[in-house]
C-alpha cells in the first residue's frame, strides 16, 4: 500500500470545531463529507497518487449523493495545500483563529471546499 485516506459522510467531524457550511438545512445528514488522514508513502509521493486518490474519493462520494466535500489543512503545510487547490480545485471556505490554534497547541488550518454538484 503506498497511499490512503478515509472520507465520512455527514454534517461533521466528530469532535471538530472547523465545520464546512454547504449544504445548510435539514438534510445536510448526507449531502456533506470531510477527507481526512490522506497519506502517500514517501518514497512514492509527487507521482499523482494524491490526486488520484482524492479525484476517486470526489467520484465515490458524489455516487452516494454528497454534494459538499471539504478537508483540513494546515496553513505551515504548503505543498498539501498546493494539492488540494491547485491541483484538485478545493477552495478557502474557513480559516481557524490563531489564539485557538495555539491553546490546541497546534498549527493553524484552514477549512477547504469542493462543490461536487
């Protein structure tokens, strides 16, 4: 195995505070996913692994009705953030708060979104 991610399907992520908007109402339940913990080995990195897996993963959760895909990302984590927007169209929906990043003892993130619709 040389990469992975998971992807959950709902309104959030448990015990996160950086929560993606779209859609908003009563039937958010499905329609609302988050990638998380997207690795590729390193040796095998910069070989359009992510990407694929990331492109798989939009196909996938677009077949089973969800709308809104969003992932976190650290702001001192420039090349997944050049993957995420340049290369697989996420956009800026929310930015985390310095002072709470720290009290988290954490780097600050950022909240993308890709619009599967």
């Amino acid at each position: 195995m040389v990469g992975t991610l998971d992807v959950n399907i709902g309104p959030k992520l448990d015990s996160e505070e950086l929560i993606g908007q779209l859609p908003s109402g009563p039937e958010v339940r499905n329609k609302r996913a988050y990638l998380s913990n997207v690795c590729v080995l390193g040796a095998a990195r910069r070989q359009g692994i992510a990407k694929a897996l990331i492109d798989t993963a939009c196909r996938v959760s677009q077949e089973r009705g969800v709308q809104h895909l969003y992932v976190h990302v650290a702001v001192d984590n420039p090349p997944a953030m050049d993957l995420y927007q340049r290369a697989c169209g996420f956009e800026l929906e929310a930015e985390e708060d310095e002072n709470f990043a720290r009290a988290l003892n954490r780097p600050r993130r950022l909240l993308l979104h890709q619009a599967l619709v």
